[in-house]
C-alpha cells in the first residue's frame, strides 16, 4: 500500500500541460467530422482538441507530431494524415505550480476536470457540462510592471477573476455573499500561456451565459498606478487589454438525441460562403423543405451580407435547436447533401442577450479593495490607456517622417532610384503602429523600433559615403543599402506580420506563417531580451551599437545573419564606430529547448558585441598560425612519409630502425623550431600583431601574400628567378628525399623529347605516384592507415600550395580513381594549403572565443556545453565532425574553461563522458521521440577521440596561444562587469536564467519546471518594462 502512495505522490508532481489545437477544416471537404474531434466550436476555427501532456519538449512541432496522448483525446490519424484541416491554431498551457493551484482551488477554481479531460466522455458529465468556454486574453503593460513577476501576476489574475464574479448576480447568495460553489460549477481552470496570449480561461459549464457575463466584467476591471506626472496620486488604468473568447460543445453531446441546454438568452448567428451559381434564396428554400420542423419564420432569417460571406442566418430558437443542424446528415454538416450542393465553408457564431445591466455595490471591479476607487474620479479615467497607446507614438512618426522624406524625396528620387525601398519600409511601420496602440504591446515595440532605429543609422551612413564616393564606389554602397533593406523585410517583416496574424483582430484570419510564432511568442521575447541585456553588459560606449532580433523558422541551425554586412571605416581621428543590425534566427525546434538556445544565441551575440581584444587576439592567432604551417612544412620535409616507411620496412635490426625513426624526429623537430621562429618573428615586424581596433578579415589576404614572400627568396636563390614563382605553385612542399630523386628521373626519362609545361609534368607525376602506391598497396594488405599518408605526401608536392581547386579536379580526373579515394585525395590536397591555414586558423579563434564567452557568460557545464552543440542538429556527425576547427575549438574551450567554471569542468575526460551520458539519459527520458536520434555511446566516443586528438596540439603548443587569449577574454568581462553594479545583477541573472532553463528537462518535478520557465519569462516582463526604463534614464541624466 505504502508503494502504490509513493507512486501516486510521485505522479502528482510530474510536469502538467495542455495543448489546445484548434482547427478549421479545409473548405469543400466532407469527412464525418463528429467522430474526428473533441469538440464543436463557434468563431472562425470548426472544431478543438484537448491534449495533457506531461512532457515539455511537447510542446515543440517534432514532439507534438511524436507525443504519445491518450488515444480517447485524440483525433483519428487517418483524419490528420490525409490532411482534411488546412489550419491549426495550436495554444500551449502551463499548470500553475502545486502551491498556487492550491491557494486557486480554494477560491474557486477546478483544475482536476482538465487533467484528466477523458472524463468528459462519461454520459454523466457530458450531460450536465457539454459546453466549453476559451478565453484568452492580455493584461496591459501596466499590469505586468505592477506585479512583477509571472507567479504574482498569474495569482493577481487568479484574485482579479473571483472579485469581478462576485459582482454577478448569479455567483450571490440570498444574503448577497459569494456562492463559491456556484462559481466552482464553471469548472474554471486558469493557465499561463507561452503563445501570444498571457492567460487563458477554461471554463466547462452547461450554460454560456454565465461565462460570458465573467469575460465581460474582466473587459472593465481595472486597478491603480502611480501617476508619472503626480508622485503622490495614483491614476486608474485597465488590467486587461484584450479578450477573445471562443465557445464549443462537446461533440458526444451533439450525438444525443435530446439536448437541453438552458441558455435562452443565446442566439446563433451563422455566416455562409456560398457555391458558384448558388443564391441565398436557393439555399432558403431548400433549407426550409428539408427541415420542415424549422419552419418557425419568427425565429430563423436568412440574410444577405457583403464582404467575406455571401449570407448568414440568425435564430431565436433555442440553441440546442441549432446544435441539431450540426448532427451528421444534418444542414450544416459537409456530409449533407445540402451542404455538399449549395455551401463551400461556414462560420458559427453565437451572441447573447442581457436582459438588463448589472450595477455594482461599490462601482467597482479592481481586486484589491484597498485600490478601488469611485467612478466619481472621472478625470483620471483613461489616463493610463492613453499612456500605453501613445508612448510609440514619436519614435513611430519620427522614422515615417524619415522614410518619406529623409530617404524616399531626398535620396531615392533625388537618385532616380525605385521608391520600392522606402514603400516597403512604410507599410511595416504602419502595421507596427496598429499594434502599438495595443496596451501589450511593449514587447514587439521596444524590439522592433530598436530594430528600425539601427536600421535607419546604417542606411544614413550608407547615404552619406554614397554622395562622398565616386560613382563607381557609390555603386557599391547602393548596393549594400538594397540588400540591408531586402534582408530587413525578409526576416523582420515576416516576424511583425506573423505577429500581428496573432492578436485577436487578426486570428480569424490567413494561416499563420508558422505555428511557433502562435505558440511560443513569449519564448522569442524573452530570448531577445537575453541578448538586449548581454549587449548591455558587454557594452564598449555609445561608439559601438548592436540591435539584436530574434526569429524562429525557416532553417535547420542557429544562425546570425548581418543585414548590413560593410565594414565600417574610421573617421579622421582614426575612430571607428560601429552599428550593426544583426537576426539572429531559430529553427522550430530549438525555441522550446531553452538552456541549448541560450547557449547558442549568447554564443551568435559574442560574434558582435563585447570587446574581443583584438589586439591580443591578433598576436595570438599570428603565433598559432606559425606553428601550425611550421608543423605541416617540417613534415612534408622529414615526416613519416613514403620513403621513410619504406627504409624501415626493409631494415630488419631494430635497433636501427628506432635511430633512423628519431633521426628524421629530430630533424622534425629542429626543422620546426627554426621555421616558427623565423614565421612569427616576420609576421611581426611585418606589423600584423598590432593592437589596432581596425583589425578583421581583410589582413588574412595580407598575411597570406607575407608568408608567400617569407617563402619566395630562398626558393629563387636555388632554383632562379625565373622558375622561381612556377616551383612556390606547384612544387612548394617538394621533399628532397632519395624516392622524389627517382621519380624525377623517371619523368625526365619519358619527356626528354618534349618540353612540356610544369603544370603537364605535374599532371604525369601524379599519375606515377598513383602507379607506384598501386604496386604497394598490392605488397602490403595490411596498407589501409598509409593510405592518407601516401597521398599527403605526394599531392602536397604534386599539386602545391597555391593550386587552386579547378586544377586539383583537373589532375584528379587524368586519373582512374574511385569516388571515394577521389574526394579524399582532393581534401586532403587543399587541407595543406596555406590560405587554408589562415582561414583555418581564423575561424577557429572566432569560434572558440564565441563558445568561451558563452560558457564562461553563462557558466556552463562540460556536459551541457557538448549537449548544448548536438542538440540543434541531432546529428554527431554534423555537430561534433573529427576535424581540426572541432578538435581545437572544443579542445580549447575545454582547457579555458578548467578550473574557471563550475566544477563539472574535470580534467579526468571518464569523468566527463559519465556525466556527459547522465545528461543526455535524462533528457531523453524526458523525450520519448529521442529514443533513437543519438547513440550515447558513439557520442561518448566521439567526444573522447577529439580530446585525444587535441593533445596533438597541446603537444605542438598550437593551442597554447589561444587557451591563453581566451582567459585574458573572461578576465577582461570580469574586469569590466566588477565597475557597474547594474551590470554584475544582469550576468548574476542571465546565469540563473540558463540553469534553471535545464530544469525543464526534469519531467517529473513539474515545479521545478514552472521555476525554470518563469524565470525564463521574466525577461519578457522586463522587455515590457523597458520603454518605461529608458524614459526614466533619458530624465536622470537631463
């Protein structure tokens, strides 16, 4: 008995959720739509699933499409397969925490109905509460300042809910107490949303006309805030912003053949689309000869209407009267041979009669008496509304003045240049400003006018070096302004429209671009203002601006895209400033794995913002560079290559075989030792390990032509000028060795009747090496590890340094070489080019600086920083590829973090594959559809093949340069956080953020998810308040 306890109280705080799925079926289809969902609704959407899920990865699209729900409340899936709804609208809800439904539960509110909502199949209960009610709804902005935090705003809801229903008569007792059990006969649920929505209300009753009377008493209350203007009065302002309530019957009461439901107050409204060549008439008259019992000409008209429907019909029957046009075979459903012949879509709407208005005791709905105030105080009523809608309003006007004048008359015409451009601008700062009249609207606001604002600062400088440049120059400039403004509209255009499809104006409108736009909002708002408080922590001076949007859909992987991708150039004073517009866009999947994303997105922002010491990244990069070509020139040189295997092959005395071995290792290493010298002091003095703030790409070109002319005299000294440059191309790594000695023999042998190009001798050379590998290959079976070996060393001599790729396919296709060894032999020829090392070598530091600043910012784990990377792509192969930019970026960043993070940073790499495997196995517990998309072990294994590989560069001390620049690049944020207060609270909270984030994936400690999820979405509380922030700043320092 104690056991089946344990299980029960185990289960009770496993994670709870619903999902909403509402779905409007595509037009002209006919299934038998009764058997196919949970419930009938009214309104745009035809009819609602209701899903529990006790896993949040659910929620994302690929766990909603795997998720396991009971089969009782679930759609028939030969239904969902072959398509038969053309929209869904699906609304994702969190259950309070256990404490807070608690204190809910006593005032009131039924949660247990919508744990387990099969039990609404039962006779009993669809009988006495077939009717369902949604309201969702948002509170102002205010609201969200004055409370804080999402666990009081939700209980102030909660609070706000029960005052205004006990000023409804039908919630009163004879001695005019609240009736809690009345109330508790609504069956009401309340619930946090991560859509666009803040709350949604569930009601299951058998009346909607008590539901209706609660959502239109939530449209008045309001409650008190403190008056900008008058510091000592409070001013009163609404709550709720915004209400859009959706009806439904249960489709097992539909079936019934008596349905009583007392509302006769309800009427139905149903608008029509009609078939071509079909009338409203027509429709009428045989809606009237098929349903003789409706014949009642009092209670159903049939009207025409102009816009999006042909016609509607209203009814004062009794709804239950209605519902039976609904019933298989019957008018309104697609399977009635009415339906199929006169009608293309419909549209049910239900409204109701009050017989009278209520007055309230004390004329007021606010829920708190201590706020309430009389309706006498008319003069501030209103103030607070007005405050919302117009706090937008001069930055909107003021970047429209810009666009029609500033950009399009002065500019664009002034030009001769398409007006497109600035008409494109125009619509989405119109669209913007009627979401900005919304009371919750801060959040899109403050982002997106940030976004605009960066934007109009770069075209301004474009404009400006377009009327100072040559034409030809200007050319250039124009074009970075046309693609900017492309890339702008592209993905920050798409964003605002598909949030806007998402307020209740537009719900009942087109398809939603992509359903996590409608489903996870707040996650997007909450990840931008992560990044909004990173740039303001990292912040370098009012020089350096970086506006930041997050988007989710539309790619696979993480990725940062700079829309005004110039490089900035430095005024008189050699200043430079930069301002840069950057998206930062999501896949689907990722939004809902929240540690993963902050880890990605924080890593994306790193790219731009924050100082990198450039300076000692250059130096730093330079020394790495050198070591890597000296490693790669002294092992073309004396390397284990052909010859070498072949002396110690046939040299039978071991003895001489292990002095030949360190023979060629000391030369090696001498070789090595006196070219890194050599490279890294001429880079220097070349001036590439400046500290100039100027410093990026374009000195790779430089520094690559510097090592060519490091290499060019010796090479012209032995072999003359004029064959000098054809031997750096071709034959730059050529190995003096005995085996070379031959070949060149054997070439001179067969072309001493011809004078052929050195590209064409070239072209013959590896047609040779290919013959003698051939030969022993055939000798040796057991040849599968010289295989790479072979090739290194006879295409980096063959080929050379600066061959480009055409060429390579040009040598490799003389040959009859399989696909295979083909492609290989290709990599492994460009891998041993010196542009590759530069390159190879950039990118590097510029990941492995990013991976280090996020680690370090959000002080990772081991274990979470390899999860965080393999969790976007599902793929080891993609995330965790055995090559050198993984092996030195994960190896470095793991040497940095050691001994700076928390102590989950072992040294011992058993340690760290034993946490690494904890890691995933919850996670995975957590996610059913994961069973199978990584093996644990090949990921264990993978990641301890990189960290072997890495002591070859711990060895070489390639790695040195960089552990040692990323550490001065942790102390320098340190150094830099430690002068503001402000900005050591904001990375305190950006790391309490992320590892709370990792809670979500405990599925049975539904709490500890809330905890994490809520304080996720403080950022989004605090997106709201930032417009207020900013005012009250730009005051203190007038």
């Amino acid at each position: 008995m104690a056991g089946k306890e344990k299980d029960s109280a185990e289960k009770s705080r496993e994670f709870e959720g619903l999902i909403l799925d509402l779905k409007k079926r595509r037009l002209g289809l006919s299934p038998d739509e009764l058997s196919n969902y949970g419930f009938l609704m009214y309104g745009y959407y035809d009819c609602l699933d209701i899903y529990h899920t006790k896993s949040w990865f659910e929620f994302s699209p690929i766990g909603m499409e795997y998720a396991d729900y009971d089969d009782e409340s679930k759609s028939d899936p030969e239904v969902t397969k072959h398509g038969s709804f053309f929209d869904h609208h699906p609304i994702k809800l969190i259950f309070p925490s256990k404490t807070c439904q608690e204190e809910m539960e006593q005032t009131g509110f039924s949660f247990e109905p919508w744990r387990r909502e099969s039990q609404w199949k039962s006779n009993e209960n669809k009988q006495q509460y077939p009717l369902i009610s949604i309201l969702q709804f948002n509170v102002t902005n205010d609201f969200l300042t004055e409370y804080k935090t999402p666990q009081n705003c939700l209980r102030q809801v909660a609070h706000g809910i029960v005052h205004v229903a006990k000023h409804i008569a039908k919630f009163k007792t004879e001695d005019n107490k609240f009736d809690r059990k009345r109330f508790r006969d609504l069956n009401c649920g309340l619930f946090q949303s991560i859509g666009s929505q803040d709350y949604v209300l569930l009601c299951r009753t058998h009346s909607w006309e008590d539901v209706f009377k609660v959502a239109d008493a939530l449209h008045a209350w309001k409650f008190k805030v403190q008056d900008e203007n008058r510091k000592t009065d409070k001013i009163e302002t609404a709550a709720i912003s915004n209400i859009y309530l959706t009806p439904g019957i249960s489709t097992a009461f539909c079936q019934e053949s008596k349905m009583n439901i007392n509302d006769a107050n309800i009427e139905a409204v149903i608008r029509l689309t009609l078939q071509s060549g079909k009338s409203l008439k027509d429709l009428s008259m045989a809606f009237l000869e098929q349903f003789p019992q409706d014949k009642d000409k009092e209670g159903i008209k049939f009207h025409v209407l102009h816009g999006r429907y042909d016609g509607a019909i209203t009814s004062l029957l009794p709804i239950y009267r209605t519902l039976n046009w609904f019933k298989p075979g019957q008018m309104l459903s697609p399977d009635s041979e009415l339906f199929k012949n006169f009608l293309v879509d419909t549209n049910a709407s239900i409204r109701i009669r009050l017989p009278h208005c209520e007055q309230f005791a004390d004329n007021s709905l606010c829920p708190d008496d201590s706020l309430c105030v009389n309706r006498s105080v008319a003069s501030s009523i209103g103030e607070g509304e007005s405050r919302n809608q117009n706090r937008f309003f001069d930055r909107i006007n003021n970047l429209e003045t810009w666009v029609k004048g500033d950009f399009e008359t002065d500019f664009l015409c002034k030009h001769k240049l398409h007006v497109r451009q600035s008409r494109a601008l125009h619509e989405l700062l119109v669209l913007l400003s009627n979401l900005s009249n919304n009371p919750h609207s801060n959040d899109i606001c403050v982002i997106l006018l940030d976004a605009f604002d960066s934007l109009r600062q770069n075209i301004t400088y474009l404009i400006t070096k377009v009327n100072e440049t040559e034409a030809s120059q200007a050319e250039e400039y124009l074009q970075y302004i046309e693609d900017g403004i492309r890339d702008f509209r592209d993905y920050v255009g798409d964003y605002l429209i598909s949030l806007a499809q998402a307020e209740r104006l537009f719900i009942e409108g087109l398809k939603l671009s992509h359903q996590s736009i409608a489903s996870a909002t707040k996650l997007l708002f909450a990840y931008n203002q992560v990044i909004r408080s990173l740039t303001q922590l990292s912040s370098r001076g009012s020089d350096y601006s970086y506006s930041f949007v997050v988007v989710s859909g539309g790619c696979d992987t993480t990725g940062a895209h700079n829309l005004f991708d110039y490089d900035p150039l430095p005024d008189e004073d050699n200043k430079l400033t930069e301002n840069r517009l950057i998206v930062i866009q999501l896949s689907e999947m990722s939004v809902f794995n929240i540690q993963g994303t902050l880890f990605r997105i924080v890593h994306e922002a790193w790219h731009y913002c924050g100082d990198r010491l450039r300076g000692e990244r250059n130096e730093a990069w330079v020394d790495s560079l050198s070591r890597s070509i000296s490693k790669t020139l002294s092992v073309c040189f004396f390397g284990s290559g052909p010859l070498i295997e072949k002396v110690l092959k046939k040299t039978k005395d071991k003895s001489l075989k292990k002095k030949v071995q360190q023979l060629f290792n000391r030369q090696q290493r001498k070789f090595f030792n006196q070219l890194n010298n050599e490279l890294k002091s001429y880079l220097k003095d070349q001036g590439f390990c400046t500290h100039d703030e100027i410093y990026g790409m374009a000195y790779r070109d430089d520094i690559y032509a510097a090592i060519l002319g490091w290499l060019q005299p010796p090479v012209n000294e032995r072999y003359g000028e004029s064959e000098g440059e054809a031997i750096i191309r071709s034959f730059l790594y050529q190995n003096q060795a005995e085996l070379h000695k031959k070949v060149a023999e054997e070439i001179k042998k067969v072309n001493e009747k011809s004078k052929n190009s050195i590209q064409t001798v070239s072209h013959q050379n590896l047609e040779l090496y290919y013959k003698v590998f051939q030969i022993l290959q055939k000798q040796d079976q057991a040849m599968p590890y010289k295989i790479s070996s072979f090739i290194r060393s006879c295409l980096t001599m063959l080929c050379g340094n600066f061959v480009c790729e055409s060429d390579i396919d040009e040598c490799l296709d003389s040959m009859q070489m399989g696909e295979k060894l083909r492609e290989s032999t290709k990599e492994l020829c460009l891998n041993y080019d010196i542009g590759f090392h530069c390159n190879l070598m950039y990118e590097v530091y510029s990941e492995a600086f990013s991976d280090y600043m996020a680690c370090y910012t959000l002080q990772t784990t081991a274990a979470e920083y390899i999860l965080d990377m393999v969790y976007e792509d599902w793929d080891i192969e993609v995330s965790l590829p055995v090559q050198r930019l993984s092996i030195l970026r994960i190896g470095s960043v793991m040497e940095a973090m050691s001994g700076q993070g928390k102590e989950e940073w072992p040294a011992e790499r058993e340690v760290l594959l034993t946490l690494l495997q904890e890691k995933y196995e919850q996670l995975r517990d957590n996610c059913r559809w994961l069973e199978n998309r990584i093996d644990i072990l090949q990921l264990r294994e993978r990641v301890d093949t990189l960290l072997n590989e890495y002591k070859y560069f711990q060895k070489l001390r390639i790695s040195e340069p960089l552990v040692q620049y990323l550490k001065k690049c942790g102390d320098a944020l340190d150094k830099q956080v430690c002068v503001y207060p402000a900005r050591e609270e904001q990375l305190q909270y950006i790391r309490t953020t992320y590892e709370a984030a990792g809670k979500l994936t405990q599925r049975k400690v539904h709490d500890q998810v809330v905890e994490g999820l809520n304080t996720f979405l403080q950022y989004w509380i605090d997106l709201n308040n930032q417009a207020d922030k900013a005012k009250m700043s730009e005051a203190k320092e007038e």
